[in-house]
C-alpha cells in the first residue's frame, strides 16, 4: 500500500465528455476572471478610500486651523471695538473747551492766570 500503483483506465471520448471538459475549462476560466475583475475592483475601492480619508483628513485640519484663526480674529475684533468706541469719547471731549484746558494744564502743567500747580505723587501699590 505505500506505493501507488498506476491506474491503468482510460478515458471514454465521448462528446458529452468533450463538453463537460469544456464546461469546466470555461468555468475555471470564468473564476480567474472573476477572480482579477474583483482583485483590480478592491485594488480601486482600496485606493479610492485612502485618497478619501486623507483628504477628510487634511480638511478637518484645516478646518481647525481656520476656526482657530477666526476664534484670534474675533477677539482682535472685538478687542478693536473697545478701542474704537473709546476713541469716539475721546473725539467727542476734546470738542469740548474746558476739557481742552483741563487737559493742558494737567498733562503739559499749563496754569491760568493766579493759578498754582501742585504735582502730587501718585501712592504707590506696595506701600
């Protein structure tokens, strides 16, 4: 029994034989194309789907950059607002003469006639 013995049985050749061995030639041979057509389909889908994630990808980061960037801008606006609402008070007093005069006597120590200027030290915060 270890070794084979050959088998000495020959073929009938017959034509449903013939077409039976065709019928399973041409269905290995559909198998193989199926077999590539479904290869190459994955090869696509795989490829398609990393160009999909790496661009989602590159976009969300971009998207953070963006929104960071807006978050800084909308408090420079805002920030820009103060300044500018207090620039308007200020444009409004100096229309104002007496506020002129207070103003120069105080920052450049103009006097009026009879008039004496102290300078007081400001306290300061450690003391």
């Amino acid at each position: 029994m270890g070794a084979e013995t050959k088998r000495n049985v020959s073929r009938i050749q017959t034509t449903y034989v013939e077409q039976q061995q065709n019928a399973e030639i041409a269905s290995s041979r559909k198998r193989k194309l199926v077999r590539r057509r479904l290869s190459v389909f994955f090869v696509f889908a795989s490829l398609l789907t990393y160009l999909m994630i790496s661009n989602h990808i590159s976009q969300t980061a971009k998207l953070e950059t963006k929104l960071a960037q807006k978050k800084k801008l909308d408090h420079q606006l805002a920030d820009m607002k103060k300044q500018e609402s207090i620039l308007k008070e200020d444009i409004i007093k100096l229309n104002d003469d007496d506020y002129i005069g207070k103003l120069a006597r105080k920052e450049y120590f103009f006097s009026e006639k009879n008039e004496v200027i102290f300078n007081i030290p400001e306290d300061n915060k450690e003391n």
